[in-house]
C-alpha cells in the first residue's frame, strides 16, 4: 500500500490572509477534510484575427477561494496549543467571553452571536489558517488554507460515538505549501466529549452571571431528556465578497441572519413522570409555541480543583416544527422532534451561546 498520511493544524492569523503555522492546534480528522479550491479560469472571447472554428487558444485565472468541511471528535482543547478548539468556535459566533474561575482556577469561554463580529472587540481582522499537512508520494507537505471564515458548525452526537463536529470553513487562497509541520500532538483522549457524559435538559435553568455573558449554567428543576440521537446545526449567513480591491481573492465578509436548527431523535411515549414526546407533538399541534434546550458534555476529567472539562449548548427559545411518530412492525414506536431557534431578547440575549471549559486561558 502506498504512503496515506494526513493530519491538519489550525491557526489564527493575527491578519485576514497572513499564514499562521506556528503557533497551532492539532485536530483529529474524521473524513480527510482536503479543502476544495476554486478558481474562476475564463477561456479568451475575443475577436483577435484568429480563425474561431478551430477553438479557443488561451485562458486566463480571474480569482481563487477555497472551501472545506472539518470533521472532527470534538475534544475541549487541542495541543500543542490548547485554545485553538475554542477559536473555531470564535470565530464562527464573532464574540467570546473568557474568564477564570477564581475557586477552582478551570477557564470557560462564552461565545455567542455578535451582529458586528468583525468590530476591534471581537474579531477584527482575525482570520484561520487550516494546516492540512498530506503525503505528496513518499514525503509530507504542508498545504496552508489561509484567510479562513467559519459559516456554519453542526453538533451530532449519537449513542455509542463520540460528539461529532462539523465545521464549514470558507476562504481566501492557498499558500506555497512547504515543509510538514510535523511531529502531530493531540489532545488527550479524556478530554474527549463522548455520547455517554452528555446530559440534556428542557426547563428552568439557572445562569449564573450577566447576560449574554454568562459564566455558567444549572439545571437544577429542569426535566432529563434521554434521546438516541441529537444533531443541532447553526449558520451565521457568512459571505464571502470578490470586490474591486486590487486582489483577486475574497476580502470582505458580510453578515447574513443567525440560524440554529435542532432535532431529537427519541422514544414515542408519555410517561407520568419526566419528558413526554408525545406531549411535545400535541404543544405543536395546539399551536405555535416554544421551548428551550440545554446541552451539557462532562468529561469528568478535572480542569480545576473540583471543576471539569465540559461543553454547553444554550438553546433559550426553540419554536417547535413538528416530527410525526415513525411505526413498524418491528420495533418500537420512535419520533424525531425539530426545532428552529429565536432569538431571546429578554433572558439571555442571544439565540444561541456555547460555553468551553478547560484549563486554556484564552481561545
């Protein structure tokens, strides 16, 4: 069998489209994730003397971008450099919030939608370098995606896989590749966020802090929720704009609408006691309203004296979309509720917010 060997690397470019491969995280890959690079090559059209039944004789390259999508287990941190998990998320919400935790010394990271993400107290001219270092034949180089923008992350957590994340990344050029980074670290595997330290909850949550915020969540009186599978997909609306700048690369993002979308796949029942699908189904029916969802990864593995390495999803205002029971003769009864996020203007400021907790002191 011939050579097969791919790892990638993330960086944050103190400039949009400056490469950062250096100071870096690795992330494991679940699908090789090679960026797809597109350019605009334009055959000449042009009256010129030439004799146009025998064909076209020259082309011309008008502009480049390219485009990828990260499949990753989703771990709390990265190595060499811890924070770089965190920065993904970043720079998809536009606005984080770190602070420590002057108890038990563990970091969170709140991130949640900015309408300005690109502001000096947000991201500024920040942008992501993906590292993909690949096998050319016998030896590794590394191919730098500079000028990256994040537009869209996908959470898919099933029973008996660990978390799953999607990254949708857009950007601006490839760089000259050069040697490989070499010698990959990963972060360690209990830092890993696995379908059996998630807890789901729906009801009264405490958080604590100022909204949007918020340095931590409880779902203490909030109802358990125990699905088979939980897939929750957000968009930012990200565009990437070709403009007459003197570059022949994108340079400007524009802002579309924050979308969040969730579905639960679970068991069709309405116990006494405890979450009810079908209650869930007959809310619907009865007319336009709305819910909310709390997601929670617990490592178990401590990120400060007492305190762990974890993962939230606040989903605050979830307007139900339906999901009819599915029936066989062989098994039993299952239904897949779906939701769609609102923005909540009151409580806590946002449709969405993620918090990290770990042990980086920034991301």
């Amino acid at each position: 069998m011939a050579r097969n060997t791919i790892y990638a690397a993330l960086g944050e470019e103190a400039e949009r489209g400056t490469k950062e491969s250096q100071v870096v995280g690795f992330v494991p890959l679940l699908s090789p994730g090679i960026p797809k690079t597109e350019f605009d090559d334009r055959r000449r059209k042009e009256f010129r003397g030439e004799e146009a039944s025998l064909g076209e004789i020259s082309v011309t390259r008008f502009s480049r971008k390219w485009s990828a999508a990260l499949e990753v287990p989703f771990f709390t941190e990265t190595a060499p450099s811890k924070g770089l998990m965190g920065t993904l998320l970043k720079h998809f919400f536009g606005s984080c919030s770190s602070g420590q935790n002057g108890a038990t010394g563990q970091y969170h990271h709140m991130m949640r939608p900015a309408a300005d993400p690109f502001s000096d107290e947000c991201l500024g001219q920040k942008g992501i370098t993906l590292n993909l270092n690949i096998n050319e034949g016998a030896s590794v180089r590394n191919w730098p995606y500079v000028g990256g923008r994040v537009k869209s992350l996908s959470f898919a957590q099933e029973a008996g896989h660990p978390l799953k994340l999607t990254a949708e990344l857009v950007g601006q050029r490839r760089e000259e590749d050069t040697a490989e980074l070499g010698s990959p670290v990963f972060a360690e595997e209990n830092l890993r966020c696995d379908y059996n330290n998630l807890a789901i909850y729906t009801g009264p949550i405490l958080r604590t802090g100022t909204a949007p915020d918020f340095t931590g969540f409880s779902p203490t009186g909030a109802t358990p929720l125990r699905p088979d599978k939980v897939t929750i997909k957000m968009e930012n609306g990200f565009e990437d704009a070709l403009r007459l700048s003197g570059l022949d690369y994108p340079d400007k993002t524009r802002m579309g609408q924050f979308m969040v979308t969730a579905e639960i796949s679970i068991d069709w029942e309405d116990p006494a006691n405890g979450f009810s699908s079908a209650s869930e189904f007959r809310s619907w029916m009865a007319g336009a309203s709305t819910t909310n969802l709390l997601f929670h990864w617990d490592t178990g593995t401590q990120a400060g004296t007492g305190d762990n390495h974890g993962l939230y999803i606040d989903l605050p205002k979830l307007l139900r979309t339906g999901g009819e029971p599915q029936y066989s003769l062989d098994k039993d009864p299952m239904v897949t509720l779906r939701y769609e996020g609102l923005y909540d203007p009151d409580t806590t400021k946002y449709m969405a917010g993620v918090m990290l907790r770990n042990t980086a002191q920034a991301v």
